[in-house]
C-alpha cells in the first residue's frame, strides 16, 4: 500500500519545500519514499510540482495519470492542469490564491482562480478550498502559505502524517527564526 502525492504550484510559493517535509517526515518514521521535482522555471514565475510516493514496493517517484491520492495545489490554474493526474477517489487541497501566469499577463488576461476552483469542485469529489489570504492576512507573512497548504492536508486525514511528525522535522529543517511562524502556520487549519 502506498500514498501518491501531488504537489504543483508556481515558483517562490515554497512547493518544493512542502514535498522536503513530507519527504523527511516519512522517512523519519520508516516509511518509504520516493520523490521528483520539476523546478526548471521556477525562478521566472513558471509551473512548479513535485511527485512524492510514500509507502512498500515504490520503484520510480513519478506518479502516472489517475494514480495521486492527493494534489496539493499552491495556485488554482496549476492545480487544474495537474487534474488527470488524481485518482478517481483522489483529495484535492487548493490555495484559493491566484497567481497570473506570465503569458496571461503578457496578452492582457483578467486570469482569476475563481473559475479554476468551480472547475476543480465539478470534477472532483472531495476539494477542500483554502483561503491562504486570510491565512497570509492572519499569520503576517506570505511565505508560510505552503505550510497552512501542508497543514490542510495532514488535517484532512488524507495522509499518513501527522501535524507533529511535520514540526519535528520543520525544527531540524527550518531556518530557527522562523520555526515558531511556521509552527502556528502547520496548525492553521483545524477540523470544523
């Protein structure tokens, strides 16, 4: 048995460090994992994701069409194009938060993630909406939005981590002064 997640977003929105996390999470507590990060046009705003499977008999970190448990979207549009990629039963988590892709901009495009999230809720299931401006707003910082993505996803259940198997590995990976910002960000989102 094993758990294939989907982390995709844009450059600068921390995708990669999610999937490190979860990554050393796992591993810290004897899980197998794999993981791939596409990251070549992160530095100019482009797409971002990274492939991570968790669990027994895993041999290639790549996770192929209609096989993720779960897609954690850092930016509705992205989270759209990754779709194919869930399984039929799968979970998204998605930001709220649009980011105008470049060539959007370029042409003129009122690009906004509204009609990416009506999108993803009339093919999926189970889509859980994050509003990480308020999140952002609530916490005063931008760069721990993918943290409160992170934490949405442990709460939901979906995954075989827990919020405190992540904060001992954010404690040993993440710069000391922002530690605490980071440890009220994974605990951001809690059960209704």
């Amino acid at each position: 048995m094993h758990k294939c997640v989907l982390l995709c977003g844009v450059g600068g929105q921390g995708t990669v460090l999610a999937s490190k996390l979860l990554q050393a999470a796992a591993e810290a507590k004897g899980i197998g994992v794999l993981s791939a990060e596409t990251i070549g046009m992160a530095q100019r705003g482009g797409s971002v994701f990274s492939h991570l499977k968790m669990g027994d008999d895993i041999y290639s970190p790549l996770i192929g069409r209609s096989e993720a448990d779960i897609i954690l979207g850092f930016e509705p549009g992205e989270t759209v194009r990754m779709l194919p990629y869930l399984r039929k039963d799968g979970v998204v988590i998605v930001s709220k938060r649009p980011v105008m892709p470049v060539t959007a901009a370029l042409m003129g495009s009122d690009y906004n993630g509204d009609a990416m999230i009506d999108y993803l809720k009339s093919k999926v299931d189970k889509v859980i909406v994050v509003d990480t401006d308020k999140a952002i707003e609530d916490l005063g910082s931008a760069k721990v939005l993918n943290i409160v993505l992170l934490g949405a996803a442990l709460e939901s259940g979906a995954l075989d981590i827990t919020k405190d198997e992540i904060k001992e590995v954010i404690k040993k990976r993440v710069k000391p002064q922002f530690v605490e910002l980071n440890m009220r960000a994974i605990d951001y989102i809690k059960k209704e």
